[in-house]
C-alpha cells in the first residue's frame, strides 16, 4: 500500500481521521460539495463535526 503524506496529516499535532466524502466526476458534483447542505448532511451521516 502506497503512504500519501497529506498536508494535514502532516501539520496536526493531534489524531486525525480524513473521510472521502464524494467524488467529482462532473460539475454537478463540484456544485453539490460546495454547498452548505451537503456539508451538513455529511456530517450528520458521520457523526462529526468540522474544525
């Protein structure tokens, strides 16, 4: 398995989790990611909260 050394991973001074969320295979999907219902809906579905 191939390491990636994110940049967030990288400057955190504490545990992380990083979640793929969603893909972008057309602009749609770009304009979906962006938008604050989106966001929010995914972090119910996750149980989290952003930073």
């Amino acid at each position: 398995m191939q390491q990636v050394r994110f940049y967030v991973k990288r400057k955190s001074s504490m545990p992380l989790i990083l979640v793929e969320t969603g893909y972008l295979t057309g602009r749609e999907d770009i304009a979906q990611l962006k938008t604050s219902a989106y966001q929010n809906r995914t972090e119910r579905k996750s149980g989290t909260e952003p930073i």
